[in-house]
C-alpha cells in the first residue's frame, strides 16, 4: 500500500459523518455537487466506485435509489449493461435551492433586522410567515428576521430592533449544543485530514469525488442548520466561521471529475 492509498483510505475514515451515513442523503449530496446540472448523469458504476470506499454495500445503494426514484429525486435509465441516474427536476429544484447557502464562502447576515412577536396561544399567524419567509424562532411566539420590519403583518406586532447583546439562553437556542458539538468534531476532522496528507499528493477523479461527497455532505449538515446571524447571537465556542474556511481550503484541492468519469463514457 502506498502512502498516498493509505492517507486516502485514512482520510475517508476521519471524514465519514459520524451521524449519518443514511445512503439516501449521501447520494444526495453527490448528485447535488457534482451532477446539479440538467442531463448530468451519473452512472451506476461510478456510483458505486464512489461511494463504497465509505464501507458502503452495492445492495444498500440500490436500495437508497430506489427510494429516491420513488420520492421522485432521481431518474434511471439503462442502455445495455450501462445504467445512468439523474436528477429529477424535483430533485434539481431542491437542491439548487440550498446550493448557494452550502457553498457560500462567508457569512453575510443582514445589517438591519426585526422582530415578530405573536400574541400568546395564537401562534398560527407567524407559524404561516415562518413557512414563506425567512425568519428565524426564537421561541413559539417571536421569530427573528432580516431588513426592516414589514408595514403590517396581521395580528402580529413587529419591531425594528439593533442586535447589540443576547443572554446565553437564546445563544443555545439558536445554536444548539449538538450543532456546536458536530461543527467542531468536522472541523478537528477536516484539519486533521489536511496536516497529514502527503506533499503532492494528488487524488485520482474517483478519489476526489469520494472525498467531496464526504465533506460537502458533513458541512451541509451543519450549514443547513446554522442561523445567518450577526456575531452577538452565538456561543462563544462556535467554531462556524474556522470550520467553513477548512472545508472550502480543502475542497479547492478535490477537483470535480470531469463528466465522462462521472457518466461512464471516458
């Protein structure tokens, strides 16, 4: 085994999402990184190649595709021996929707924000605005939101508000321990991924994919799940910002394959 092969192997075992390795959700983060684009497609043996280095079984890929065909996230066909998977335009639509928050090189919050406070047992009204809109609850009654607070929101009182301090209570609510705890744990794997790989080592195509997929899959579950606040609101032991740099550091070394890897035609 060459040093490479054994940093490679090491690296897929220090970055594998201790949390989850729900198949379904890795294959959508695959697709959603390297095959977002209409008729990009993925062939079943790519697939595989890709994703068992994980300690994945062929039989629970299969599986996980055709829940996600029978969800409508992707589309096969077969030509010959070969099977190809797509996106479906529900499947692109989805993911295309958190691709910019998940790719983002920095935070961006708001510089003016607001506040909605609903009236105590008829949340109903802000439940609705938090379902098209983007707030962020910070209790049942009262959701956090960005820009100027809106002229009327029926039944609801709503105040411009300068963010300039937040107890530790609200802190943990909106960064829960288990989220701290998981962005932490990516970050300590992300660096010690990076310190140990070899000088010039350089991934073949599958490698690579096998590594993105690993690691976009891991931050996306904690960037979904992180607030676009300003610095007050967080704990003093998130590690956000240092973890997005290590990661976006480390995929700039793991080049997308090119699509006739990925498709099976090169």
């Amino acid at each position: 085994m060459t040093k490479q092969t054994s940093w490679f192997e090491t690296a897929v075992t220090e970055l594998a999402d201790p949390q989850d390795q729900r198949v379904w959700s890795i294959i959508v983060s695959l697709f959603g990184d390297m095959a977002q684009d209409p008729g990009a497609q993925i062939s079943g043996s790519a697939l595989t190649r890709i994703i068992e280095p994980m300690g994945i079984k062929p039989e629970a890929i299969r599986v996980a595709l055709h829940r996600l065909r029978k969800d409508g996230w992707i589309d096969s066909n077969r030509i010959g021996r070969v099977s190809r998977h797509v996106l479906s335009e529900f499947g692109r639509t989805q993911s295309a929707a958190v691709t910019p928050r998940i790719y983002a090189r920095g935070s961006t919050p708001a510089g003016r924000w607001h506040l909605l406070i609903a009236e105590d047992g008829k949340t109903q009204v802000l439940e609705d605005v938090m379902l098209n809109h983007d707030y962020t609850p910070i209790s049942r009654g009262a959701a956090l939101g960005p820009g100027s607070a809106p002229d009327q929101w029926d039944g609801l009182l709503a105040l411009d508000i300068a963010p300039r301090a937040a107890p530790a209570w609200l802190k943990d609510r909106l960064c829960p321990q288990d989220l701290r705890t998981s962005c932490q744990a990516l970050l300590d794997a992300v660096e010690n991924a990076t310190r140990t790989r070899p000088d010039g080592w350089s991934p073949t195509p599958l490698q690579s994919a096998t590594l993105r997929t690993l690691l976009v899959h891991r931050w996306r579950r904690v960037v979904l799940r992180q607030p676009d606040l300003p610095e007050v609101f967080y704990p003093p032991d998130w590690v956000g910002p240092a973890c997005r740099d290590r990661v976006f550091d480390l995929l700039d070394v793991l080049p997308r394959p090119p699509a006739e890897t990925l498709s099976g035609s090169g």
